[in-house]
C-alpha cells in the first residue's frame, strides 16, 4: 500500500546542533544549577531573567548587516523586526541595567538559561546550551573582582572539584605589554593568541611563532607573526618572568613594565585583588595571578579571570571571565562598570562527571509500588500514597501488564532502589515484601544477567505492613 | 555636536511581547518551579528537557506552508532547514518518545521551560512565556488520568492555593452528545465552544447562541449558530443535567446518552477515575466531574481536565489538560496512549500574588555587612565570610560610597532584613550594631519616610561581636 501525503509520518529527529537532555542528565543538571545557586544567593546574588530573542542590534550594535543576522539565529520576525536569540548574557545584563535607571547598585545578578551560536557543531558543540553567570555591576573597586574570585573558588569547591585553580591577570598589564614592544594595537591581538599558547605548547613554540613560525608534530606549518628581533626578545623577558612563577612575579613584572602608566594601573589593581583574597582566606593555591592570560571576548577591560582543572589537563577554562566597564555604554550615556564570569553547564557537568563528583541517577523515585494484583488496586494506592505522605518519591506502577517480573525489570532499567510487593498472600498475613534493587545490582552489573537476581529472594524481606514507612526510612537513609 | 554612526546608542529595550523578570520576580518564580518539582518527583514524574528549536514539520505536522511558519517564531536557519521555536511541550514529548523506542514505559516525565508563541501582545499576554508540563505516556489505563488528577490536587494544595476545584470530563462523552443531537462533526466544534460558556454566560445565553443568536450587554451582536428547534431542545436537555451537578450525574447522562457506544465509553472511563479518586483520597470537592467541560485543543482523545480558582472567579483555567492517544502517531507507527496537565507559570504566579499565597522578596541576601570604614576592610571581609559558613546568605557592601545612610537606603530598597554595622568604636571595644530594617519597615511603609528609621536607634542593638552570628541566627529564626 502506498501511503497518502495524510499519512506521512515527520521523522522524530531534531534540528542540527540541537539535543535533548533525557531524565538521567537533567537531573544531574538540576542538581549542579541548585548547588551553584545556592552558593550564589549565599553571597547576595539575585536572580535575573531576560528575553531570549533580542533586537539584533543589541547583540551586534546599531551597524550589522544581514550576514552577522545570519552568523546569530537570526530572522525578521512580527512586526518585520530584525531579532536574534541571545549567544550571551552580559549584552542582555548591559540593556537591562542602562533600561533601568533606577536600579539600586551595586547589583549582583546570577542568570542561567539557553543561548544560541550557529557555530559548527561537533562532538559536545552543540548550537543550544546552558550558560551560567554571575556579576556585579556598578562598582569599580577591586574588592568586586576579587569577590568574584572568591565566589568561582566556592563555587568549584561547593561543586566538589577539589583540585582545581582559579588563574587571573590584567588586560591593562598585557595593553602595557604591547606598548613597551612597540607592537601596534591591531597586531596586539594576534600577538596575546600566540602568548596565550605558553602553558600548552611551551616556551620554544611560543617564540617561533611570534618569529617565522614553526612544523607541529603532525607535520602542520604554523606561520609566524614575524616580528624583529628586539620585539621578540622583549616578549621573551616576559614569558620568562611569566614561567617562573614565582610568588614576586608582580615585583619582576613591574621591574619590567612599569614606568608604563598603563600596565602599571594593571598591576595595582593584581595588588589590591591578591590582599583583598588574603583577607577573604582565599587559599593562594586556589586563585593564582598568571600574567600570561588574555581571554578572547574584545570587550574586556582590567582584571580577567580563567579556571584550571588540575586533574583535567586536556580540558580548557570551564569558569572564566572579566571586568568590563564599558558594556552599558552601547545602551546609555551613563558609564556603569561591571565585572563578572560564567561557565558553560554542560561543559561543567561533563569536568564533574569525568572527575566522579557527581553520581546520575536516572530517576528521582525512590520506591516502585507494584501491583501484580488488579483487584487489589485499593491497597496499593493507599500504600503508595502513605508512603509520599512520609516525604519519600514513589511511583505506583500504572502500566498494563501484571507480571511482577516486567514490573521489577522497569524499575531495575530506571534506576528505582526499592520496590515493594504484595500479593494475596501478604495481604492476608498483614506483612508486605521489600526488595532492595540496589543489591541487586552491587550482584550482578550486567543489566542482562540481572533478571535471575530481580527474582531472587536474597535481596528481599518480608515485613509486617505496619512497619513499612519505618523500614524504608531506614533503608533510605531518611531522617 | 551631531553624532556619528558609531557613537550611536542602541535603545535599551526588548522585542514586542517579551520582556525580562527582575529579582523581585525571578525569586518567587523560582519557589513556585521549586514546589511544583517537589509534588512532581513525590510522584515518581522524571524532568526532560527537550530542544527549544524544532523542524517546522515537528510542530506544524508534514503539510505546513511559509504562512504557518509565521504564525510561529518560524525561519530558516543553518543548512536552509525550516525550523521554528516550540510553542508547547506535548509536540516534543510525542517526537522524543517516538525517537527513542528502548524507552522503559510506563514514562513519567515534567518539562518546564519557555514557549514562544506570535500571539499579539497585550496586558498579561506575552509571546515568550514559561510553561510547566507533566504527562505518562504509554497506558491507556484510566488509573494514570486518576493520578494527573491527583497530582494537580496535591501541587494546587502544597503551592497554598486552598478554594480550588479540579473539573474533569471526557472528550467521548460530549462526541456522544453531538451524534445524539445530529450535528456534524464539522460543526461540533461550534456548538461545544458554545456549550463550554454554560458556567459564565448562564443557559439562557447559551440556548440563544445555538439557535438565533443573542445582544450582549455591551449591545454587540453575537450570531447564532441556527441549530433546528429538536437539535436545541437535545442538547438543552443535556445542559439541564450538566447544571444540575448532581452526584449522580453519570447515572442521568447515561440515560440520556449511554445508548451510544462512544458516550457510554466516556461514561465509563469517568466512574473508574472516580472510584480511583476516591482510594487516592481525593476529596471529592476537590475534584468533579463536570460534564460540560471540552477544552480547545484538538488532539484530545478522551478525559480532559480544567481548574476553577473559586476566589478567582474571573480567571480562566490555569493548570489543564487531558488525554491524546494519537499524537505519537505523528512520528511512529507504534501507538502510544498518552495523559498529561500543564500550567502558565506567570498565570499561576500572578493568582499566588492575587491571593496572597506567596510574598514578593526583592533580595535573596539575609544581611548586608556595610563598610564604612575602608581602613577596617580586612574586619568587614572577616565578618561577612563568618555569616556565610554559618549559612546565612550575606552581601558585603563593595559600592563606592562610604555614607552609612546611603548604604542602609540601599539595602532597605533591596529589602535585605538585617544590617551590620561596625566603625571603630565597636571594633576597640569588640562589639558590633546590628539593625533590624523590618522595624524600619513596619513603624514606616512608606520609602520616602523610611530615612529618619534607617538612621533610628529604636531599629537596633549592640551586642558583643562574638555573640553575632547566635544573635543574627536568631532573628533570622534560623536553626
């Protein structure tokens, strides 16, 4: 039989570079976004929420054109308006704060949702994704970006990433950098990528780049920035300085650039935020200055902040940010400073996974309820609903089939700990039967060698039914 | 001076529709989604999070045309596909069930999230708005409408909407009615959106709609739909019953209806939900049957469930849903019977508020440390990190002020209930001040008054700084 246009099925499949997030991963994702808040709110940061879909030109300023429309998701939407979803948050934070003249700041925001990027997907790129981020606006004193530090630092350690460093540096330090090497603003930039490479490809790299240029090791030319000599040599006094992190390094890197009134700004300010920790007990092996940091993002303008995974060496910053003092000013007339950082969700999730600092769980359930017995039904609602009643999650089998067997395999497949069974027999006796699934699965980890230990009559008892709720309490570490 | 381009400002402000929520707002958010997952999880329902852009076929089925898409925020984007922001969740629960077949059913899943739909705005109506789903998907067992309505008992209940009913029918039974009448099933449509204004319009309103039509009391005319004087006195007949909310109103409409085979089935699956309402405990008050309840969706295949606010009684149905069989069909060849609710969060935000069933904070900080004595940082930072591992959410003062006044309007603005203060008075003789602002509060609601209270001795002690943290754990009635 052909089928009709009517009949056609839509493939269940999603958009390129999109994904769902099935129970077993959103529950981690809740858990990781609750402990994050809650350390957030412990410092006195607020909840915001903003639009997902912005004008376009405040996510690309009043002079894009239709190609940057198309470099966002961007469209034409009602009312013929050129709109884009969000790809971050600080520009939304910046409308939002030059929209409201009457905020009281300093303000401490958190916000965590979706943004957008038509970058390429590949494998953990996605084109949606959770960001999470926290800021200060309005305030330009270092004790703000400290605070920031000091709230990454609990934040990784509240997550359960022990061994992990906040790095932090200057951009006003690395602006002074490139004036004392006579390196012109628009080479700057190129210059800091490849100063930006010293921990990962070492020191030799890093100087052959910034002069002819080097073979890596899969045989790739990397062209060089050729730059003379003299600006090589005095980079390299400082990659030097940068390598020995030592705990004088500000002492040396002003020995070097500071009759510069830029860079030394920058290091003043490295100053204050390294006693302001001290005085927070921020422990220094936990946030570290490192004058070799730069950060992409063009829109930073002093301290700037990196996060290394100590046991995750391949891994790059997860947590990272900056100050950027002049954001609000694409909306206002009013100069507002702000300083803040974020991390990506899913990235973060997967550093907590690889590190075992967070269990998944595929349910939240924590007792199936069978029902092998229909004519029973009353019995089991009223057990089921007793047992929520004493503030533990359970689940009351509601599928068509009767065999105990199949019940005990979903809840074994979903990850259910327990599940209580009664029969006629129990019913009559007054007692009821508790299977720990858990010992089950210590027993055998092969899903497919479990069905023999589901029905095995070592990991369950038989109790009186007036003992349940205190039994399972017991077995589920309830308080 | 005439700007240029590039000094030009971008207007601080979102597209038409949307908007942001400030803390204020985000904060009681947050505790209603919080509540809401608890009930939830109590139940055994499992959070997924599915893509917020779907392929345009997904949501407007395989025949959709450009016009379809821009009655959805619709483009099209990377690699030229069509694609479109959700606008419910029940579309992408069919698609996800149907794209992933090894899925362990019974499935219980919530959702909670965005939707965007380009309705045109107006007061309350926006087209970015968060909406709060739950569904089992995979039995057709009438025990699983039981538990949707139970769940949505228990969740009105724990969110502290107390005066409330949930109201139930079924989609069978009003099919019945049409065929009893003799109206088509291109025409039910009509004559049930008449039916469905029973309860607000009253029988004399609605008898006029299905025959001539009627003047509203603001003198429009509202066309009838000229339904023959035997169809109308049929279907009076049946309003008669639906206003009689007898107990026994199943027994009457099956003598009216229950010689059809569809309505009897209707009839039917309403007694079994009954009798499993009643071993759930669920008050009868609490949920009723009402048979003139149809819901405007269309893909509703049996129960459909609504909920009346009794001291709202201008509020339509908040938190509603039903039964769809046939939606998975859409995207599979298996058949796949499905049960669900859902809620608007903002909707259901807003009839907290309106009956005050929740309190608006402006700030989730439970003390401000001020600092006005920047010599005495190392102090100030001191104290505020021993609030917070005593588990207090505390904000340290980091604005450029520092005026005492200043610094206590603002965290009375914020709504921060405590304040700590300390110069160097207390701290030579070890002690510190702490201001109650809730006194300010009450003694004074008015802002503009309220500067002579901040500054007010009768709002605060001074007690020895090692007492401090007893002492705030005290009136912040912490454990």
């Amino acid at each position: 039989m052909v089928k009709n246009g009517k009949d056609r099925k839509v493939a269940p499949r999603v958009p390129k570079g999109f994904r769902d997030y099935p129970p077993e991963e959103e529950i981690a994702r809740q858990i990781l976004i609750e402990k994050t808040r809650t350390v957030f709110e412990r410092y006195g940061y607020l909840p915001l929420q903003t639009a997902s879909l912005e004008f376009a030109e405040a996510l690309l300023g009043p002079h894009y054109n239709a190609d940057n429309l198309k470099e966002l998701f961007g469209f034409t939407g009602p009312e013929d308006a050129d709109i884009a979803l969000r790809y971050e948050f600080t520009l939304s934070l910046a409308r939002y704060v030059a929209g409201n003249p009457h905020l009281s700041l300093p303000f401490r925001r958190y916000q965590y949702g979706n943004v957008w990027r038509v970058d390429k997907p590949g494998p953990g790129r996605f084109r949606e994704f959770m960001q999470f981020d926290f800021d200060i606006v309005g305030t330009a004193s270092m004790l703000a970006d400290a605070e920031i530090i000091a709230v990454m630092v609990s934040t990784l350690d509240y997550l359960g990433i022990k061994n992990c460093v906040v790095r932090y540096s200057n951009r006003k330090l690395i602006n002074g950098l490139a004036a004392f090497a006579g390196i012109s603003p628009e080479r700057a930039r190129d210059v800091f990528r490849v100063i930006d490479k010293l921990e990962k490809q070492g020191r030799e790299a890093v100087i052959l780049e910034l002069g002819p240029g080097r073979t890596d090791r899969s045989g790739d030319k990397i062209p060089g920035l050729h730059l003379t000599d003299r600006q090589i040599s005095m980079l390299t006094e400082f990659l030097d300085l940068a390598l020995s992190k030592g705990d004088d390094i500000l002492t040396d890197v002003e020995k070097l650039l500071g009759h510069l009134e830029v860079s030394n700004e920058g290091i003043k300010e490295l100053c204050q935020i390294r006693e302001f920790l001290d005085q927070m007990n921020v422990p220094s092996e936990k946030a570290k200055i490192d004058v070799t940091i730069v950060r992409g993002l063009g829109y930073y303008t002093g301290p700037v902040y990196e996060t290394t995974f100590l046991d995750l060496p391949d891994y790059g910053s997860v947590f990272s940010g900056g100050r950027y003092d002049n954001l609000v000013g694409r909306f206002s007339n009013r100069s507002i400073p702000a300083t803040g950082s974020s991390f990506g969700v899913d990235r973060m999730l997967a550093a907590l996974i690889a590190l075992k600092a967070i269990e998944l769980k595929e349910s939240t359930a924590e007792v199936l309820v069978t029902t092998m017995d229909k004519t029973r039904m009353k019995d089991y609602i009223e057990i089921v609903g007793n047992i929520r009643d004493a503030g533990i999650n359970a689940e009351l089998f509601v599928g068509d089939t009767k065999n105990i067997n199949k019940q005990l395999k979903y809840a074994d497949r979903i990850g259910i700990p327990v599940a209580v069974i009664a029969g006629s027999d129990e019913f009559e006796g007054g007692m009821i039967t508790v299977k720990d699934l858990r010992l089950g699965r210590e027993k055998s980890k092969e899903v497919a060698d479990r069905d023999e230990w589901l029905k095995a009559e070592e990991i369950q008892v038989t109790i009186k039914r007036v003992d349940l709720l205190d039994y399972l309490a017991k077995i589920l570490n309830k308080d």
